[in-house]
C-alpha cells in the first residue's frame, strides 16, 4: 500500500465532507495568492479600474434604456401620424366631408411630425452619440485592465488543475498522457476494450492510477438512432345537418382542422464523461447496475419503490433456489435492492466486495451525495465502467484562456470556480469505487512494457486529436447541415511515415430526404381525410481522410511553448483548423496534426521536424514538404 493512502478513504463521502472540500479549495487559493505575488498586480489600481468601469457601465444601461424608450416614442409617433393621415384622407374622400375631423387629423400629423423633428430625433442622435462615446470608454478600460492582468493571465497553463489535484489527494497520479504504455496495461492486464464502438467518439481524455490501480477517464460523444415525430395538418370543410331549437333540419358549413403524427427514426447525440478502472479484486465477477428511473411513471415514492425491489429480490433467490441457479440476495436487503446488480454471476466475489463497510458508505452515497444516487456502474470481471449524470455538466477543458478577464476579482472567481468544479466531478466520479474497501487494499503490480502494438499512439488519442480540429475538414460533402445532425469521427492506424504516423479518419454523419406521406385521418363527420405529413429519412454518408500525428521533446520552457502552442491553434493563422495538440498531464507531451490532401501524383505530405531530448515530450512547429522537390515548400 502506497505511503500516500489516507484512511479516511475508507469513509470517502464522509471525507470529502467534513475535510477534503474544503482542503481543496484552500489550496486553490494558496496557489492561486502565490500566482497573484509571482506577478506583482496591482490588486488595488485594478479595483479603482472595475469601479469606473462599473460606473461607466451603469450610465451606459441607463442610457441605452432612455434610448429604447425614445425608440418606443418614436414607434407610437408614427402609428398616430399615419392613422391621422388615413382618417383625414378618408374623411376628405367622403361627399360631405367632416371639416372639423380633418382640421383635427392635420395638426395631429403636425403635431407628430413636429415632436419626431425637434424632441425625439434630436434625443436619440444625441443618446446614440453618448452610447458610442461611452462603449468606447468601456472598450478603453477593458484594454487597460488586461494589460494591467496580463502578468497574471501569462501565468495560467493547462497543468494547474492536475497540480492541484496532487497536492489535495496525492494518491491520484495523472499521466503525462494515455500512452502505449497505461494503454496496452489497460488491455493487456486488465481486459480493457481494444477497439471502442463506432457509435462513440473521443473528445478528450485522461489517464492516470489510484493507490496504483490504472484508470482512465474518456469524454465522448455517443450516437444513437430513435423516433423523431413529425405532424401535418389539413384544414377541411363539410355540410352537417342539425336541429335548431324549433325542431327544424338545417345544414351549415363546417372547419376542422385535422391532425396527424408519424414516428420516424433519426440520429440523436449527446456527450458523456465515463470513468474505467482497473483493479485485480474480484477478477471473474460481472455485473450491470443502473440507477432507479425518476419521472413520471414512478409512482409510489422511494420507500414504496424499494419495498417492490427488496419482494422481487426476494422472488429472485426463491427462484433461483427452485431451478438451481447461483442467485443468492445479501443479508441487507435494502443495499441489495437499492444497488441492484441483480445480474452478478458470482455470489462469492460480490460479497468479496460489497462488505458491510462498503455497504454503509453505500447507504452514505445513497441518502447524503449532493447528487444522490446518479451512477451507473458496469463491472466486466477486472474493469469497472462509471458514468454518473452529475459529470454530464462537468467541463473537462483545462485551457487557460477560460481564466482570463481584465478583472482581477473576476479572473479569482474563475479560477476557484472552475479548478473546485472540476475536483468535485472527479471525486465524485471515484466515489463509487472508493466506497469499496477492497479496491483501496488491492493495488496493481507493476506492469513491464512489452510493446505489443507496432504503432505508437492508440485509438482514443488519435480520435481526440482529430475532433480538436476543424470539424470541416472532415464532414462528408453530401451532410445535412442541420442542428441534429453532427459527423462523429473514428480513427485507426493506417501507416508509419518516419518519426510520425499517419492516422485514418472516417468520419460518419447524414444526408436527409424529404418524403411526404398520407396519413389517413377520420373527421367529424365520419369520413376520412388525408393529411399530408413531411418527414425527413436519414441517409448515412461517410468521409475518409489522413491525418499526421508526431511528438517532439523538450526539456526547457516547457509552460511557455505551451501557451505559445494553445495561441498558435486559436490564431489567424490557424483559422481553417488544420492544426491541433492535445492537452496532456505534467510532461506535456503535445501532439500536432495535419490533413494530408490526397492528389493524383503529387501530394503535400506534412512532415514533423522532431527533436530529442531526456524526458520530456514536446512538439515543434511544422514544414510542409513536398517528397518529388525534396526541400522545404512552406514553414508554417
């Protein structure tokens, strides 16, 4: 066991409320107060700057609102111009005209005309000049406060969150970067999945190991078909008859607007945040759990629906006694049907792991989580699969840029929010394997590199890279553009090119045809219509391109070549994408891509200048190289 094991572990929710939060967030601010002297703001010049700022702003709002009011004014002079206009006109086109009404009618237009030339437009020019003059001054002070925070916002890099983290809990160990290494562990040791489903795409990532046990954390986004319902409507009319109420037969027209559905499938997308783990403890057991659903349709309340999940626990191991079968339902029913992995193929290892400690942290995480019970938790003999709804909000960019402002209290807030934020989503993300004491006292062996792969970077790498780029480069020409129609990108290995590899992207998305289909519908007077109803069939399309991956070391500046690499990426000079690198943990290993256009003869191949070094991994900026002239055609 790792010297760093706390043994407030064992109770981990307990100990996230009582000590740890509030740990975190002290030493957020420690650091964030040693940044703050590293630069040498001036915190009191920058306040005296927010409070003119504040100020200027406040008269600005109230001026734009006078502004908005003479707008209203001059709407209201207008309409009561024209409708005095129409009126006198009507009037003077009548045989006997209504002196008196027209005489009124003309000085309303020129009392209208009089107040729009000499009180409203007269205002608004002089407010809309006052609105530029003081949007100005708020642009001149905003220029001046980040320049003034510029010391402090030059400080960020992408590695605080993860320097953090150590600090608060230094049993968690971040990678560098999900590598070959932590990769092949992960697949090799553990049982880990090596090729991940083409329904899911990787968005970012990030690897590590907990009291030496390896885990990863991967944010995807995930595509699934469902029905879309589409209606149509037609407006009809018929002649129905009926009694009036002196007994007599009518008929009279009658409108209906008639109303139909249908349910076509469609592509649906969402993004989701799942933690894999891997530990040696119960290595043969599986099981599938998943949160009670809450909606509509779960009536009764909790007690009442863990009262029907402790009886049909209760059937199951009756059941399971009668046809032989190895079900057996803990001694805490309420644990075993609250945590419901009623599919378990392994009694012993489930108790080897839900003891009556992890049982109680359980009943903690149940009643006293912020969150409540939101986790689903999918164990395959040695990998354990979490995914909780509270990570859904979690903002998984550790960019810098996020913490600047010209505002000194502003760029503070932004910085403990976020890193406090992020923290809370991590743990909490854990807290269902740190809720069994037995995964804590199981730590891994080491694991020896055996370099079963005869490429250097795995599938999740490459496919976070790719979706760091522009997504232009890669969607299908014939795809829909449309707002639930997104192209998801898969990646695989294609070839070695030198120092770097060329990696094989198809991207997967849609074109949509409109079809329109009659739908019969009865009316109100028994005979049945046909509504016409457009709905849209989704049509796969797919896009191949080749994209260059590469690493260089570098042992000096390390920070700095980073923020230089994050400014590149979101510059002028990058504005088609084409270039991308990955934030990666400590090492700061940066990976570079590039779209290699594919022609006939003659093809641009990107090439990586590639430097070594000791220990650390870095990248370079980058030289177009044509391979028939054999010399440089473009420094980038």
């Amino acid at each position: 066991m790792s010297n760093e094991y706390n043994e407030a572990l064992l109770e981990p929710l307990k100990y996230y409320r009582e000590s740890l939060k509030d740990t975190f967030q002290g030493i957020t601010e420690d650091y964030f107060q040693d940044l703050v002297n590293q630069s040498q703001v001036d915190i009191n010049k920058n306040k005296d700057l927010i409070d003119k700022y504040t100020n200027v702003s406040e008269n600005r709002n109230q001026s734009n609102s006078t502004y908005k009011r003479f707008g209203i004014v001059r709407i209201i002079d207008f309409i009561v111009g024209i409708g005095a206009l129409i009126y006198g006109v009507y009037q003077f086109s009548q045989p006997q005209m209504d002196i008196l009404s027209i005489v009124i009618c003309i000085a309303i237009i020129a009392l209208c005309i009089g107040l729009y030339v000499y009180w409203i437009r007269p205002n608004r020019k002089s407010l809309e000049e006052k609105l530029n003059d003081l949007d100005a001054t708020l642009s001149q002070i905003r220029d001046e406060g980040y320049e003034m925070m510029q010391p402090l916002n030059e400080l960020f890099h992408s590695e605080m969150t993860a320097e953090l983290i150590k600090k608060a809990i230094p049993f968690i160990h971040l990678d560098s970067n999900f590598n070959m290494e932590r990769y092949e562990q992960l697949v090799k040791d553990y049982g880990f999945l090596e090729k991940d489903d083409v329904n899911r795409s990787t968005l970012d990532i990030t690897s590590g190991d907990i009291l030496g046990n390896p885990f990863v954390f991967i944010k995807r986004i995930i595509h699934w078909i469902d029905d879309y319902t589409y209606e149509g409507t037609r407006e009809v009319v018929y002649t129905e008859e009926y009694i009036d109420s002196d007994g007599n037969t009518k008929t009279r027209d009658v409108s209906e607007t008639l109303r139909a559905t249908l349910k076509r499938p469609g592509p649906y997308y969402a993004d989701r945040i799942s933690l894999v783990y891997g530990n040696h403890a119960a290595p043969n057991l599986i099981f599938h759990r998943r949160p009670p659903e809450k909606g509509l349709f779960n009536f009764g309340g909790a007690k009442i629906q863990l009262a029907k999940r402790i009886a049909g626990l209760r059937k199951k191991s009756e059941d399971a006694l009668e046809d032989g079968g190895n079900f057996q339902a803990l001694a805490n029913e309420e644990f075993d049907a609250q945590f419901n992995a009623l599919d378990r193929n392994n009694e012993v290892e489930f108790r080897v792991l839900f003891t009556p400690l992890a049982q109680s942290n359980y009943k903690d995480i149940f009643e006293n989580s912020p969150y409540g019970d939101d986790f689903v938790f999918n164990k395959q003999c040695k990998i354990n699969e979490i995914l909780t709804d509270n990570s859904k909000d979690w903002n998984f960019d550790t960019v810098p840029s996020q913490y600047y402002d010209f505002s000194f209290e502003k760029i503070k807030e932004k910085f403990i929010n976020f890193n406090c934020s992020y923290f809370e989503h991590m743990y909490f993300s854990f807290l269902p394997v740190l809720a069994i004491p037995v995964y804590q006292q199981m730590a891994s062996t080491d694991y020896i590199y055996k370099k079963s792969y005869d490429f250097k970077y795995n599938d999740y790498i490459t496919e976070m890279l790719a979706n760091k780029m522009n997504l232009g480069l890669f969607i299908p020409p014939d795809a829909t553009q449309r707002s639930n129609v997104k192209t998801l990108l898969k990646t695989s290995h294609y070839k070695k090119e030198a120092d770097s590899e060329i990696i094989k992207v198809d991207a997967y998305s849609y074109r949509t045809i409109e079809h329109v289909d009659e739908v019969p519908v009865t009316a109100g007077n028994g005979r049945t219509y046909y509504v016409p109803v457009k709905w849209n069939e989704y049509v796969p399309v797919t896009k191949h391109e080749l994209i260059e991956v590469a690493e260089v070391d570098t042992v000096d500046d390390d920070f700095k070549r980073i923020k230089e690499l994050n400014h590149y990426q979101r510059s002028e000079n990058n504005k088609n994408g084409s270039f991308a690198y990955g934030r990666h943990r400590k090492t700061q290993m940066e990976l570079t891509l590039r779209v290699l256009k594919q022609r006939l003869l003659m093809h641009s191949i990107t090439l990586l200048i590639v430097e070594k070094a000791t220990d650390m991994l870095f990248f370079r900026v980058m030289i177009e190289f044509n391979p028939y002239l054999l010399m440089p055609t473009k420094v980038v």
